[in-house]
C-alpha cells in the first residue's frame, strides 16, 4: 500500500500529455480579476463550442475504450483517487471521492459524488466541494469524512496548504455544501509536535461527543493517529495518540508515508465485539477508554493497486469498505485515455479467523450476472494451460475451487490471446505459500506495471483453494478463501485477449467447480454510472 502512494506522487510530477481545459479555480480567478477591472470578459461562443467539441470527443473515446471498466464506480471522465466520506443516507448510499475534474492527473482536489439505492447503479450527482480561491482549502479538498450531525449532512475534510481540518454542510439533501465560515475548525497539528502530516479525519459518535482521528506521524518515529473530541465539531480538543506505529516496523526510503513515518485516510470503526482500525496496515484490536490496542495486523489487500480504504455502515448493520484502485500504467498513458483512478467494488467486512479481518465482495453485485457457466471435476495436468474453450470474456464474475494436491502452484490464467502472446495467470504457489498476480505477459504495450503483483497467502491441510474473481476491463479483483484480496491491474492490447483457463505446475491438480459468468455493464454508455 505504501508503495502505491509513492507512485501516485511520482505520477504528479512531470506533467506533459494531453491539452488541460481551463480548471474552475483557474475560472474563478479569472472571473474575480475580470470583474475588479470593470470588464466582464465572457468567453466567445466559437470558444465554447470548441470545448462542447472537445468534451464530446473525449465522452466517445471513453464509451468505447476497452480498458475502462464497465462496472466499478469511477468519474465521468478524468482523474480520481482516495474514496471520501462514503455513507448511507436516507435509503441511499452516497460515494464521494478525490477528483480532479480538469483532466487524469491529481491536481486541485475536488470532492466528486455519486449516488446509489443499491451499491451497484450509480447516479453522478454535482462536485460536492471545490477549492475555494484564498480560503484554507485553496490548494485542495482533500481526504475526509461524511457524518449527519443533527440531521444535516456534514464533510469534515483537510484543506491544503498547510493541511488544515474543514467542515461543509448541505441542507438540500447533499446536492449543494456550505463550507463553514469559522474553518479551519482544526488550523494545526497539537502544540510541539512536528508532525509528517495532518490530514483525512475520521469522526464518529459516542453517546452525545464526537470523536476525530486524523493521519499523521513522527519523522524517525512512526506512523500515528491523533485523537481528538469536540461537542459541536467546530472547537475540537486533542485528546491523545488513539495508536501508533512501531520504529522497527518502519521502511527504508524518503517519503514518510512509504517508509511508514506517516499514515494516511484513517478507518476507525466497531466490528462485533471489536474495533478496527485501518490506515496502511489493517489490524483489529481492542478499543478502551478512548485508547486503541491491535491485536492482530494484516493487509486489506496483498496487491499494489489498492489504496486508502473508507468505510461505511449500511441498513443491515453491514460494515462496507471501498478502496481506491489506482492505475499501473504511464502517466502519459493515463493522461491520454482521459480517465485514470476506479472505485474497488464494496467489500462486507466482518471478523472472521481469530479475529482477522476478512472481506467478501457485497451480495448487491450479482444482479448483474449474465450467460453462467458451470464445470464440474476437472484434471489439470501439470506444465500446460488448460483452456477453458466455451469462455471468453473480459467483463466475468469467476469462482473456482480447486483441489491443489501435490501440485507446487495452481491457478487461473485469465486475458489470454488464443497464442498466449498475452495473457495474466492467478496463482496460488503452495511452494512459496503466497497468492499472485503474474503480470510478465499480461501486454504488449511496454507502458504498463509488469512483474508479479501478491503476498502471503497459505491453505491449512486439505483445505481447498476458493477464488473468487472479477474481471472487468483493466482491474482484477480476487477474493481468496474469505480471507485475502488481491487487487491488480492490467491493459492487455489484443482484442483477442478474452480467454480463460486453469493450470498446476510441478504435479496434477482438479479443479472442482467452477461458475462463470458474464457481467453486465452498470450503464449503457459507461459515462453515466
Ligand atoms: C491518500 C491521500 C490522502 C490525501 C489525498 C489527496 O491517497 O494522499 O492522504 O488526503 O490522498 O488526494
């Protein structure tokens, strides 16, 4: 996780690529500098159709581009990051998110929202917050929460620079937010402490307080989460370290988020009889007198593509995690396709083994399964992929269980050109006990992540290997035995790259079951869902 961030700011940097449309914060200075001068420059009509043209050629390119999911939530177009401030309102579940609506790169955050009555079809509703011009929020709205205080929906965010906490409002049912004339409610860090960071707050109520915790960290020390507690939201008093990070723990490198110095988007929540708090590394633990001890750690995901996970609590008491998925391929790449950045799919996390985490994806999504097939007790010899002819797709749900044997590894092989010049395997190796995505041939195109994507991942005894799996365009998103993820991305360029098939290596293996089917797109065009 720490190393997707690193990239996300290596793909900040050397901006090149497409042509960058006018940002709305560029507009508002240009506005306000227009109107001091006693001018009203409004932009020629040959101007705005120019643009009209331009923004329909870029919506026909996204419809049709084969790497761009069909049914993961993601933006209209350009460029999105962290999920914010998820939360089920009102019958609905409302997604907002980082957005740069100004082209696929992250600059000028922006608060983009989408809206849901069943986790799956999504309606775009209006940017919720922009960066207002001279305000603390000028360079950024970044990460942060929803709460519903009093009945009135509320955002607490970190404003940039420096990394201020924020408050914003709506009284008409989240369609428009005001931000709070006193913010910043939070303006720095607690006296003395020179922190790596102070941002994402997380709030939540106990009885008639509310409590903050927020990202940050010690330059040499750890990561760390700060505690505060406010009656109102507006006047906060820091309380004290809700949990920190370990010395030892800590990474070689620069940047304090990689090296584990700064934790981001914290996710603090009860679940059954604990708490759990996730910010780069997931664990549960116990909650006591505002102090929380892990008693367990892990991974929210054993891939590089999946980042800074909120959550929320539903209905049905279901606690559901959504995680940024990022791109693994060029930023010229992604500036050129006109979208970069897709919302993980919702994952129900409960307790499951000695008190891990464990992650299955939301029942909500089978709604849109199509054509199913079924294959049942299957011999895999070893050294050869075993094509699966009647399949083809790159739009699939998959859960296959097998049976590993004797085998050293054992797996699907998805993306596959009928050559398999292209092509991706999923691969448990029982040799080195981990789960993987193995990406060396998964494109042609020399823009994109190769090199095995995974982690540590075991079977106990004669337990059997349960994949679940979804394809859909450029992600793949694996559910392994209720108790790992792996999340990769992938940019296969052949069309023909739609095969499926099964392999062991070292000895045989049997696959049991396996169901596939086709999923169907969450709206026709991809542009409006
Ligand atoms: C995590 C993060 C957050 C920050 C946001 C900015 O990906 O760096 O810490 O609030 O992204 O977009």
């Amino acid at each position: 996780m720490t190393a997707s961030r690193l990239r996300v700011k290596e793909v900040a940097k050397g901006l090149k690529g497409v042509q960058r449309m006018a940002s709305r914060r560029d507009f508002l200075t240009l506005s306000a500098a227009t109107l001091l001068g006693g001018r009203i420059a409004l932009p020629s009509s040959t101007s705005i159709r120019a643009e009209q043209i331009k923004k329909e050629a870029l919506r026909k390119k996204l419809a049709t581009d084969p790497q761009r999911p069909r049914y993961h939530l993601m933006p209209p177009a350009n460029w999105m990051n962290d999920p914010n401030g998820p939360i089920f309102w009102k019958g609905q579940y409302h997604m907002f998110y980082q957005h740069n609506p100004n082209g696929a790169f992250p600059e000028s955050m922006h608060w983009g929202h989408a809206v849901s009555p069943d986790l799956v079809h999504w309606k775009h509703l209006s940017i919720a917050l922009s960066p207002t011009p001279g305000g603390p929020d000028k360079d950024g709205c970044w990460s942060g929460c929803a709460v519903v205080d009093r009945a009135i929906p509320t955002i607490v965010y970190t404003g940039v620079f420096p990394q201020v906490q924020c408050l914003a409002r709506s009284d008409d049912g989240m369609m428009n937010w005001r931000k709070d004339p006193g913010n910043p409610v939070i303006a720095a860090p607690p006296q003395g402490m020179e922190t790596t960071g102070f941002r994402d707050p997380c709030v939540w109520r106990e009885r008639d307080e509310w409590f903050l915790a927020i990202g940050s960290g010690i330059k040499g020390e750890s990561g760390m989460v700060l505690l505060y507690r406010s009656r109102d939201l507006i006047y906060w008093d820091y309380l004290h370290l809700l949990c920190k990070g370990r010395k030892d723990e800590l990474l070689p490198g620069n940047d304090p988020v990689s090296t584990g110095e700064m934790w981001e988007c914290p996710d603090f929540f009860p679940l059954a009889d604990k708490h759990a708090l996730i910010v780069s590394t997931l664990g549960a633990g116990r909650y006591v007198n505002q102090y929380f001890h892990p008693e367990i750690q892990g991974k929210a995901d054993l891939g590089d593509s999946y980042y800074a996970p909120r959550s929320m609590l539903d209905e049905k008491g279901r606690r559901i995690l959504w995680g940024w998925l990022r791109e693994g391929r060029s930023e010229a790449a992604q500036r050129a396709a006109g979208w970069a950045g897709v919302m993980s799919l919702p994952r129900v996390l409960t307790l499951g083994h000695e008190g891990a985490l464990s992650m299955a994806p939301a029942s909500e999504i089978e709604v849109l399964r199509g054509r199913h097939q079924r294959f049942e007790g299957l011999p895999i010899l070893p050294s050869s992929i075993s094509p699966l002819k009647s399949v083809r797709g790159d739009s699939l749900e998959i859960q296959a269980e097998f049976e590993p044997g004797a085998c050293q590894a054992v797996g699907l092989t998805v993306r596959s050109t009928p050559d398999g010049k292209e092509q991706t395997s999923i691969t448990y190796n029982r040799t080195s006990g981990n789960l993987l995505v193995e990406r060396e041939r998964s494109s042609l195109s020399p823009d994109v992540e190769r090199g095995s994507s995974g982690g540590p991942f075991a079977l106990a005894g004669d337990e059997t290997l349960k994949l679940h799996v979804f394809l859909d365009a450029s992600v793949i998103e694996i559910f392994a035995n209720d108790r790992a993820c792996l999340t990769s991305r992938v940019y296969p360029l052949r069309p023909d790259s739609l095969g499926l098939g099964m392999f062991a290596r070292g000895d045989k293996a049997r696959l049991k079951t396996l169901n596939v089917w086709e999923m169907r797109p969450i709206s026709p065009n991809r542009l409006t869902a």
